[in-house]
C-alpha cells in the first residue's frame, strides 16, 4: 500500500496532459475518477476500457495499479477519520484509455499526443516550447553552473563544448524555430534613399564577370542578359510601390527579392548563381547596411544554392530565410 497520491493531472484546451505539481518518479498515478475526469468520460466508461485493456493483455495489471491509502472524514465527527485503499493506475494505462475513448477532449488528446510522437519519429526529440520559454533563465543558469563545473570532481567533462555550442549559437536554435513555424521577421531597415540602377548593377557584374574569365572561371556566356531589360524589370520590381507604399518596404526585403530574382527567374545565360549572390551582397554595400558581416562566403553559397535548386511554391520560405540571416 502506498501513501495517498497528492499530484494533479488535467488537460490543457489542445489536448495536451499536464501535471499542475513537479514529480520525481518515472510515472504518475490516477485513479478511476481522475482518468474519467480528464478525458470528460463517465466513470463507467473508463472501467470498461481499462478492463478491456488488461483482458487483451495490452499492459499487465500487476505493474501498472497499485493502491493509495486515502483518508476521509468518517460521519459527523471533525477529528474522526477512516483511511481505506483505492486502486490507481500509472501514466501507461491514462494513455491507453486516451487512445481507445471518443470524448472530445480525448480526441484533441490523440491529436497532440499524435503530434509529439510524428517529432519523436521524424526528429528524434520533441521539446516543450511553454516551459522552455518560462525557464529560460533558469537554463541559462544551469548551462553556467555545468560549465563552471571542476572537470575533476566529475571525472571530465568531455562534452562541455556542446555546452558552449549551446550558447554560442543560441541566435541559431531560435532562427530555426522561426524557420519550422515561418515567424519571419518583419521590421527591418526602413531606408528611402536607396539609390540604385539596373545600369550600376550590370556595369558592376561586368567587372565580375572580366575577373571571372581571366581566371578562366567564365566565358562569353556569363552575365549575358537572356532577354532587355530583364535586370532592369528586377530592380524594378523590388522598388515597386502601391498607393505610395512599397511592396518590399525594408532594405532587408528588397535585398532578399532581389537575390531571389537573380537566381531563380534565370535572367542571365549563364551564371545566375553567381551574380544572384554578387548582386545581393553589391546591393547590402550599396544601401550602406551595417551587418553585412552576419552574410560570410559559406553563408552565402548555402542560401544561393537553397533557393536555385528550391521549388517556386516555396518562395515566401526561402525569403524569410534570409531576413532570418540578415535580422
């Protein structure tokens, strides 16, 4: 017998299963009642499923119940009371009854807990953004006691650089959680002045394309426009307003555009990768934007290649990946 159960499970309202108290064993327990409560089923019903459960040999009874001594008043006595053993049921047998009920809160339950495990399967981990978010700081602190940790005392710490991969790159973790739930940026740079011509940026790719083919890394080909005035409608493009406002307000968006453009509407005969990337970074100089040092050549290469080989549905994605990198 063991002493009453004093944890708390209910249902959030997408259907996730919750403790309102910490516990520090590997399961929890729940009796009848309480599995009745949090899938919003009858009494009767959370019997008939936990049976059918044990009678298909499903989980084996003996490891998943145990019972609780649970004191209550005994009459009209204050100071009297009666303790007597009521049967509860681990976190397996919660789950199953989840699985196999048609409540509405059971099916929002199967819907997250279907979404956790497609994590698990497709990912490998699955993480609980809410209580990430409100123990930020309280991670930070352990990551800072774990690395401040004497490597003797816990005979060595052979993984602490993963500890500091965690926090020098804690911008990374957060660009690829924006990236999964497409929470792109968007404010930016709200710069007027930006003076720019499709003249500048040929004239400019042609003294690229001379370097280039001296080192015999192009030919003839390179930066030969497909049709007039194709770098022109471009630029035209990213500079394009209505009722006075622009449809890529940012220096960020229209940077982003354009080397999406470049790359991706094949202006050129040859050699759109290369001058999508040199246009990008030409136009970033030009506009006298400040981080520029945030675009390395890796950095560069990557993107440029992304959106060449991506599907055109996919634009918006690849867009706000490179707000993502500029922001």
């Amino acid at each position: 017998m063991k002493e009453e159960n004093t944890s708390i499970i209910y249902q959030w309202n997408n259907g996730e299963i919750l403790l309102r108290e910490d516990f520090n064993n590997e399961t929890f327990w729940a009796s009848q009642k309480d599995i009745a409560n949090i899938f919003w089923i009858d009494r009767t019903v959370a019997t008939r499923h936990i049976s059918n459960i044990f009678k298909n040999g499903e989980l084996d009874e003996s490891v998943v119940c145990a019972d609780f001594a649970h004191t209550t008043l005994h009459g009209a006595i204050p100071w009297k009371t009666q303790t007597k053993n009521i049967k509860h049921y681990n976190l397996d047998i919660i789950l199953a009854v989840g699985y196999r009920t048609n409540s509405k809160q059971a099916i929002s339950f199967r819907r997250w807990a279907n979404s956790i495990l497609k994590q698990y399967i497709t990912q490998w981990y699955s993480i609980n953004e809410k209580l990430l978010r409100e123990n930020t700081q309280k991670f930070q602190e352990a990551l800072e006691i774990i690395s401040s940790l004497d490597s003797k005392s816990i005979k060595k710490l052979e993984n602490s650089d993963v500890l500091n991969l965690i926090q020098d790159y804690a911008s990374t973790w957060l660009s690829l959680e924006s990236y999964d739930k497409q929470l792109f940026p968007k404010t930016g740079i709200n710069k007027t002045d930006i003076k720019v011509s499709s003249t500048q940026l040929l004239e400019t790719i042609a003294k690229l394309k001379a370097e280039l083919i001296s080192k015999s890394e192009a030919t003839e080909l390179f930066a030969q426009e497909k049709k007039a005035w194709s770098i022109d409608g471009i630029i035209g493009n990213i500079f394009q307003s209505f009722d006075w406002q622009d449809l890529y307000p940012t220096l960020e968006e229209k940077a982003a555009h354009l080397l999406y453009f470049v790359v991706k509407n094949h202006a050129f005969t040859d050699g759109n990768k290369r001058s999508g990337a040199f246009s990008f970074i030409w136009f970033l100089q030009k506009s006298e934007y400040k981080n520029i040092e945030k675009i390395n050549p890796e950095t560069l290469t990557l993107i440029t290649l992304l959106i060449a080989e991506s599907d055109p549905r996919d634009k918006d994605k690849l867009i706000g990946l490179v707000l993502l990198l500029l922001n």
